[in-house]
C-alpha cells in the first residue's frame, strides 16, 4: 500500500495491488486550515491508526460476537472483507485474526482502513452528540417549568407523545424533568403520609389489648379470687426485704407487662428471689390486679399498685402533675394536629419522624416520670432495677445486683458507641437544642447518651442527691420556654439531672432499637440479656416487623382464656 500525497496538498491517492481495487484517489476540499496543519494531522492519524486497529481486534477477542450496532462494523466486516472467517467459525476467526495480525499488517486492505475511519469519525459524532445533549439538559435545569404543561402519565405515554408531537430535545428534556420533579413531590406526601399513619397506628391502642383490659377489669368486679390480695399477707414483708431483687414496672399495658414479669421469671437462675413492683394508672388497676391475681408466676412475688395509692405522689410533690393540666400549650402540643404548623418542604422525613415520636401523649403521663420518684415511692429499698413495657429479659438478671456502681446512682447502657445512626449514635446533641442560651452553657454536645429501659438504681446514693430538684427545675425551665430546650419525653431532663451520676455498664445487658429499625441483627438479639422495643413499631402492634416479634410473643400464653377469647395478635 501506498500514499501519495499532491503538491498542492488538494488530493492524496492510496494505491494498493489488493484484488479490490488498485487505488483510490481522495479530493479534499478547500482547506479552512493551513497544508501544514493539514500535513502534520494525517501523518499523525496515520501513525495512530494501528494502534485504534490493534485496539479493535483486543476488543473482538474479548468475546464481543454479536453486535448490530456501526459500532461494530469494523470488528465485524474487516475479517469478513479479508476472506478469513467462515460465519460458523467466529471463535476461531478471532483467535487466527489476532495471531495472523503482526505480520500482515503493512499488507491489510485499505477498505479496512477507511473502516476504521468510519468508526472513528462516528465515535467522534457521538461523542459531539452527547456533549450537545448535556448541554440542553443543562438550559432545562434552569429554566422556569411553564403553568399548564400537560404530562405524561407514565414512561410509555412520553415516548408516545414524543413519536405523535415530534418533540425535540429540548422539549423533551423539559417535559422528562417536570415528570421527575412530579412524582418526587408525590413519594416524598407518601413518606409523611405514611409516617402520620405510623404515628396514629403507634399511638392508638389495638382492638385485643382493648378488649383485654375490659374483659379482665369485667373479671376483677365480679370474681373474688381476681381481686386477691397480691402478694398473700404471709408475703408482705417481702416487699421491703433487700435480700430479694427488686425490679419496678410501670405500664398501663396489662399485656406487655405481662411478658416482662413472665420473661424475667422464665429466665432467672433464682425466680423465688424475684419481686416485681408493677405500677399503673388508676383506670388500668382494676385489669392489671385480675391478670396477676389469675395468672400466678410463682415462685416470684408480684405486687400491683396504682399511681392513687401512693400517698406521697401529690402535686405539691410532683410539679409535673400540675405542669401538664394547667400549661396552655402542653396537651395540644401532644395531641393536637401535628401538620399543622409545620413546614414540609422544609423538613426531611427522617426530622418529621423524629418530631412525631417526640409528640406522643405517653410522653405527658405521669407512668412515664415515675421513675424519677423511686427513692421516696420505695423508701425502704436499696437497690432496684427500673423496666420499660417493651423488654423481654432473656436472661439471668440477678448477676446486675452484684454490679459496683462505683458510688453512681444509675447504671445504664451507653448510647454512643454503636454505628446505628437511629439508636446506638446518641451524643446530647440528638436531644437538645444547643441554639438555646440555658442549653449551650450548661451541656456539651458531644457528650455520651444513655439509655432508659433498663437501669440499676441505687437508692441509697440516689438519697443524698439532688437528681429529683434538679429534674423538676429543668423542667419547669423548658414549660416555661414553650418546649424550645428540648421535645422527646422524658429522657432529656433525665440527661441532665443525672450527669454525673452514671455509671456504663456492658451493653450485653440492654440491646435497644428493635422498635425502630428492621434490619436489626438476629444474632445480636439472641445474644444480649434484656431486649428493647424502643420506637413505634412495638411487637403488641400490627406496624411491629414480623421477624423480631417472636422474640416478644414467645413469652404469651396462647391458651389462656382471655388471650384466647380476645384474639391477641391474630
């Protein structure tokens, strides 16, 4: 092959002995550029051109055997076009082509070489094409989308629309991007609506659980052996002897509480040790007492007492009594409208969940604020271990009496030192409102969280504190500043009111988020001692995830009666 180029640099002609053709001249236009440029560009592509061709048959070995685009044209005419492949045989025209390359490279054809030329001048328009493309879709972006434009309702109708209207690309591009801002607008009303369901759903009290406590308070009016006095009067003195554990419960919930006390009971190398202190409201006491009272988890002690029975709880007493029914804007803040007021454009779905959680009414309720009370409702007690209604203990318990608190108060599980960004990530900046004044001064918000649920008190210690004054005046500070300081319940001012009085303890004890998160690890919960339904998805309700609630609903009796005749968890 040869190429020969005229002087005026207006033509080159490329002759080859090659049966197809014996050369073939090329006039070039007029050039809008100098010869010299002109000269020294095809000399270079003429030095590249091995390389691309080289580039080209890699590509072909690589398997690539059936293509229908130009792309391919070259990988797949050139070998045809040199008589060395038969179309039954393309795997060993690949390998023969590549080996027989070498050396007959300054004797390949030049129609193949004006293949190669084709495909890089197409490659070339594609690109240019791309380019082009980015640039429309760049105007669209920021281009007003215009009132009353017509769209599509799915993905087919637009390629309808565009193949019957003759759209170009850029009315294309506007037409794709008001679709996408469309239906993002209409899954981000779907997430919010579907985490106000979740919140009512959360916050509302299933049909079994209902009909539970009616049936048994029914029970405890006209059965006296439901009305028994729990413990027997032989066992009273129990009550107040620290040889024995001491857990403390308190719930309106007669059927988680009944999960926690069988779970503890089930689990423990020592159940005739046990006594459970189980606290409830006023209108719950009378089911509470007919479940316990029929339902014996002897050899442990179970005592069920509610909030009007203990004297000391009184409002002069207890501030947050008073708080709640006479601050103007506390109850509607907990259970009036919560779209209202808020600004959803602004506003993520993981912040409006969080801000749901921090408005439920079991937040106002006295059961929720007892513990801090435990020292003078309990005042014969050393030490106690405090339980929330969504646990399961699935262990040996009594070894946290020997636990040295090193002279603290509180020995709770440390919620920092996980990588779980919804529970076990927790640092008082999760909590509180650092933009306040009072909040700023007094608080560090990298400082470690930890976890209610599950938690050693020692009262003794706890007596010659001030937790309990320091509790109430941070609360009354946040009523008085309309709930700017902090939103969720009652951990916050607990946050503050034990600073300093915490001991960590292993976190083997306390495994917590199986409300929140569905992805919790099975192993893990096998594993940990007591585990804790924290979040909205409680394993009582119909939103609880179907894979952790057997960790829950082993511990019910199913062939009781009033489990039975209730449908609990059909």
């Amino acid at each position: 092959m040869q190429l020969h180029i005229s002087p005026s640099m207006r033509s080159l002609t490329i002759s080859s002995s090659n049966e197809f053709f014996d050369s073939m001249k090329i006039k070039v236009a007029p050039p809008l550029i100098s010869y010299r440029t002109l000269f020294h560009t095809i000399l270079i592509l003429a030095f590249l051109l091995p390389f691309v061709f080289i580039l080209t048959a890699l590509v072909t070995l690589e398997g690539v055997n059936k293509c229908s685009s130009i792309d391919c044209l070259g990988r797949r005419l050139g070998p045809r076009l040199l008589g060395r492949v038969d179309d039954s045989e393309v795997s060993e025209i690949d390998s023969f082509f590549f080996s027989d390359f070498l050396t007959s490279y300054y004797k390949m054809d030049s129609l193949f070489i004006v293949l190669l030329l084709i495909r890089i001048i197409f490659l070339l328009l594609q690109q240019r094409l791309v380019r082009d493309f980015y640039k429309i879709l760049n105007e669209v972006s920021t281009q007003e989308i215009p009132d009353g434009l017509k769209l599509p309702n799915s993905f087919r109708q637009l390629v309808s629309d565009m193949k019957n209207n003759h759209y170009d690309a850029k009315t294309f591009s506007l037409v794709l991007r008001a679709m996408i801002e469309k239906f993002e607008r209409d899954m981000r009303e779907s997430k919010f609506a579907e985490l106000m369901n979740k919140h009512f759903a959360a916050s509302s009290i299933p049909k079994g659980i209902h009909c539970l406590s009616l049936r048994l308070t029914d029970e405890y009016s006209s059965n006296a052996h439901a009305r028994r006095q729990l413990p027997s009067p032989e066992r009273l003195p129990v009550l107040s002897d620290n040889a024995y554990h001491h857990f403390v419960l308190a719930t309106d919930n007669i059927l988680a509480a009944s999960v926690v006390v069988s779970s503890a009971v089930q689990s423990s190398s020592k159940p005739e040790k046990i006594v459970f202190h189980v606290i409830t409201d006023k209108k719950t006491y009378a089911g509470m007492h007919s479940w316990f009272a029929l339902n014996s988890v002897a050899p442990a002690i179970v005592e069920v007492k509610s909030v009007h029975q203990f004297d000391w709880l009184t409002r002069e007493n207890v501030p947050v009594l008073e708080a709640v029914e006479t601050h103007h804007g506390i109850r509607n803040y907990y259970h009036g409208n919560h779209i209202a007021g808020a600004n959803l454009s602004e506003t993520t779905p993981r912040k409006f969940a969080s801000k749901l959680q921090s408005r439920s009414p079991k937040y106002i309720s006295l059961l929720n604020h007892l513990r801090i009370y435990l020292p003078e409702l309990f005042p014969n007690l050393d030490k106690v271990v405090f339980l929330d209604d969504d646990i399961v203990i699935q262990r040996d318990l009594s070894p946290l009496w020997d636990i040295d608190l090193h002279g603290k108060v509180n020995g709770a599980v440390e919620t920092c030192r996980g990588e779980d960004e919804w529970v076990m990530s927790k640092r008082l900046r999760n909590y509180f409102n650092f933009s306040h004044p009072l909040i700023a001064k007094h608080l560090d918000p990298e400082e470690c969280a930890w976890a209610y649920g599950m938690n050693i008190f020692d009262l003794r210690t706890w007596r010659k504190t001030d937790i309990r004054e320091t509790y109430h005046s941070w609360l009354k500070a946040n009523l008085k500043s309309n709930l700017t300081m902090w939103k969720l319940g009652t951990l916050p001012p607990a946050l503050i009111a034990f600073k300093g009085h915490v001991q960590a303890i292993d976190s083997s004890w306390h495994m917590l988020g199986l409300g929140y998160q569905s992805n919790t690890n099975i192993e893990n919960v096998k594993k940990a001692a007591v585990i804790h339904y924290n979040g909205q998805s409680k394993p009582w309700l119909e939103i609880g995830f179907e894979h952790l609630r057997p960790f829950w609903t082993k511990y019910l009796n199913y062939s009781n009666d009033f489990i039975r005749s209730c449908h609990i968890l059909e």
